[in-house]
C-alpha cells in the first residue's frame, strides 16, 4: 500500500492479482449469486484503494482492512434492497423448506437448499458463514473484519451450524458443515 500511495502501479497490479479472485467469491456469495453485480464490487472495491489510498491503516493486515471494507459495502447494498430482498428470501425459503425430499435428492438441490437457508438469515450470520466455510478464514481474521469478539463469532458459529443442522437433516448423509 506504501507503494500504490506512491503511485507505483505494478504495486496495484499485484495486489489485484491476488485478492480479486477472493474478493470475487465473497462478493457472489454475499450478493445472492449475482455474478454481474459482484464483478461491479470487485472494481469498485478496487477503485476505492486507487482513489484513497491513504484510507488504508498501516498497523492493519492489508487483507483484514480489504475485507472489512467489501463488508461494508454489502451491509450497503443490503440497506438499499432490504424490502426486495427479504420478500423475495420468504418466499424462495417457504417453498423450498414445504417440499419433501425423498431419497433420490441429488447434490445440486442440497446446495439449493442451504441457499435458501443462508438468503433466509441474518446479514450478520450469512457473513460469518461466508467468511469461514467458505472462505475458510479463521475466527481471529473474521473478528478483526467484523469487530466482533471472537468468542462472540464461536458463540454465532455454534448455533448458526446448529439450525442449518437441523434444517437440513433429511439430507444428513450430505452434511459435511
């Protein structure tokens, strides 16, 4: 980041070839699986470290603050399209959870369902998910994002897996959370 407040580009270069990848998982999962508005995020994430460079803490782990940043910017995203949204969750969550799988379920409808579940939580618990299975970030990592205590985030995980758990018991044979 020293460099980039310096104006050296292949110092923003490499640190797009390394985190935008990751940054773009986040964002899919983060923002309904929608690959076109997570690209967007991606760049403008990335234009934010162009145009204010210095917004950067340097006592801070770069990767912790970029996190926190993308973070933020979907707890905005939230905010602008929370009545969407949360009636479009209902209602996918309704019928997927009034179905009854039988035996023959296959893989894909299992991750359909744990979609639906994760769109049917909290902003807070899809995050902690996002940012531990599937990103597979440590809880002190999480906790520095998300300045949460961590044993508040164990406490979180606990019971966030606990109700998924339960949730999808038909399929126990696939639960590998």
């Amino acid at each position: 980041m020293r460099l980039i407040c310096s104006g050296e580009k292949r110092a923003f270069a490499e640190l797009y070839r390394r985190y935008s990848g990751q940054m773009l998982r986040y964002f899919r999962r983060m923002l309904w699986k929608d690959e076109e508005r997570a690209q967007d995020f991606v760049q403008d994430l990335f234009l934010k470290i162009v145009e204010r460079p210095e917004a950067f803490r340097e006592e801070a782990k770069f990767s912790t603050w970029l996190y926190s940043s993308a973070h933020n910017m979907c707890k905005n995203e939230y905010r602008r399209e929370e009545v969407r949204t949360r009636h479009a969750s209902n209602l996918k969550t309704k019928e997927a959870f009034e179905e009854h799988p039988d035996d023959r379920i296959d893989e894909e409808a299992f991750f359909n369902l744990v979609d639906c579940y994760l769109a049917s939580c909290s902003e807070a618990d899809r995050t902690l998910f996002v940012l531990r299975y599937e990103l597979e970030k440590s809880f002190p990592e999480i906790a520095a994002i998300l300045n949460v205590p961590e044993g508040t985030l164990k406490s979180r995980w606990f019971y966030l897996r606990k109700e998924l758990a339960e949730k999808l018991r038909p399929y126990e044979m696939m639960i590998r959370i």
